[in-house]
C-alpha cells in the first residue's frame, strides 16, 4: 500500500513538474540569434530584455546557422535570426516561420592592398552562399577576370592570410574588415558588395528575422522593439558593443564604431522591405538556386 502511494505521488510530482514547464515557456518569448553581425541588431535586447504582453524576451545565441534551423524545424523557438538564404531554404521546405523584418544590410566587403584588376586570384569563403553569390554578381557587374580561391573556411582564416600575404585580395565580413584594416594600414577596401552600386539604398538585406505565425498578433509591438533596438545601436554604438562583449558575442576589442557603421544595422518591417528582399532572392535564384530551395516563395513575406 505504502509503495502505492509513493507511485502516485511520483507520477504526480512529475506531471506537475512537466505543467511547471510548460507554464515557464509559456511565459518567455524564444529568440535564436546567429551569433555574429546579426546579434548587433539585438544588443539592446539583451541589455534590457523587453516584455510583450506579460511575457519576457530571451535571447539565446547559436554558433551556426544549423542549431537555428534546427529550433526552427522542431519549432523550439519564436523568433530566429539568420541568413536570408538559409530562412528562404527553410521555408520552401514548409517550416512556416514567414519574414518578420531585415536588420542588417552590410558586412561584406571586398579588401586588399591593390586595384582587383591587377590581381589574379580573389580569396573568399562560403561557396554556394551569400558571400559568394554577392561576389561574383560583382564581378560580372563590372566585367572582372577573375579566379576563385575557396583554400581558406572562413573569414577569420582569410583576414590571417592577407595579414601574412599569404592572400592579397580577398571577401571578408565584419568585424573582421576593420580588423584587418586596424592590423594592416596598406589594407583598404575596394568594394563594398553589399552595395555594388553605391547608391543611396541600404543595400542587400542579408539577414532574416522570421516569426511563428502563432505571434501573428504581436508582430507590431515587435517590429516597434526591433526599430527601437536598432535605433539603439546606430545612436549609442559604443553602449551597444559594450553589451555584446558583456555577453561573449565578440571578445573585447573585435568591435569599434566602425564595425557597427559597415554593418548598416537598421531595422525594416517586412512590408518595407519587401521590394528589396524580392529583388535580393531574385538574384540568389539566378546564381544558386538551390540556395534557396530552387524558388522564391511569394507567402514568405506576409
């Protein structure tokens, strides 16, 4: 009788505890940001998490675009930041997290020591992805000879070569540019890819915000928290790095005022920038299709 009871009251403990959990999540909003330019956007988040509609925003931070997709998929998060491409790719796969908003709109750039014509070979990362796609509309652009070297994985890898002169023209991303331009006063940029037409628009939006539809209703206080968050960094830059390194998005000193300007950090809704994310897939789906799931879905923007 006595080890009945204490079945019971096991197999109620743990109901309880499940409903304790269920409750906690219940009242936090998720939020999975890349760690990275994107996680610039989301400073003031994480300085002073907001609170929508009696619930508190938590930001977790991911190391790669895999650990987001995957919370996306088995929808273990609300809100997710990451690359357009990897949101398009998502979605056209029916993991319905449709566009919320584009926070960032720069972070590569083309550097070296000499005009890119006198050059032969071009040092770049991530073949198939953004940072290629956007390089060699570039170079088609403006009519360049060029060859591809994709020896080096990642930024970090290419900023060390052009420091040693292993490389001497090649794509990086911030914060690594002003890295190298801090490390290495012959290194400039040549180009900003992001930008190839060096217009007033605020170029390529290469990050998505996307949402579960089951926060269809708050998506305004959202966008406004975004905007505002946003805002934040563009007029309290050295505030905004402070937070980041404060919570180990970028060791000290990765960032400057600099970094966070070439970001172009600056927060659209959706519908604002839907022509300029059209216009940006569109382009993905001549170069690499597949990139995105081989189409671009028109439900992805509400």
């Amino acid at each position: 009788m006595v080890k009945y009871i204490y079945l019971l009251l096991a197999l109620f403990c743990m109901a309880g505890c499940k409903d304790i959990k269920k409750n906690k999540e219940q009242e936090v909003i998720r939020v999975s940001v890349l760690r990275g330019p994107s996680a610039i956007a989301f400073a003031q988040w994480m300085g002073t998490p907001p609170v929508i509609n009696g619930k508190t925003v938590s930001v977790t931070l991911a190391d790669s675009p895999d650990i987001i997709q995957a919370a996306l998929i088995k929808k273990e998060t609300d809100i997710a930041a990451l690359p357009m491409i990897s949101a398009v790719n998502l979605y056209n796969k029916g993991v319905d997290y449709p566009l919320l908003g584009c926070p960032v709109w720069g972070t590569l750039y083309l550097v070296g020591r000499d005009n890119l014509t006198d050059k032969k070979v071009l040092h770049l990362f991530g073949a198939g992805t953004t940072p290629d796609i956007l390089t060699r509309y570039y170079l088609d652009i403006n009519g360049e000879e060029y060859a591809l070297n994709y020896s080096f994985g990642t930024a970090r890898e290419i900023m060390q070569a052009l420091l040693i002169g292993k490389a001497q023209t090649a794509v990086l991303s911030e914060p690594f540019v002003s890295m190298a331009l801090r490390k290495d006063s012959t290194l400039h940029i040549l180009a900003d890819l992001t930008n190839p037409a060096n217009n007033s628009a605020l170029g390529f939006p290469q990050t998505a915000i996307v949402y579960n539809t089951a926060l269809k209703n708050e998506t305004v206080i959202i966008d406004s928290l975004l905007q505002s968050s946003c805002r934040f960094v563009e007029e309290h830059p050295e505030e905004a790095i402070l937070i980041l390194e404060e919570h180990q998005v970028f060791a000290p000193g990765m960032l400057t005022v600099e970094s966070l300007k070439r970001c172009r950090i600056h927060y659209l809704t959706a519908n604002d920038a839907c022509d300029a994310t059209k216009s940006f897939l569109h382009l993905i789906e001549q170069y690499e299709p597949k990139a995105i799931g081989g189409k671009v879905p028109e439900s992805f923007i509400p």
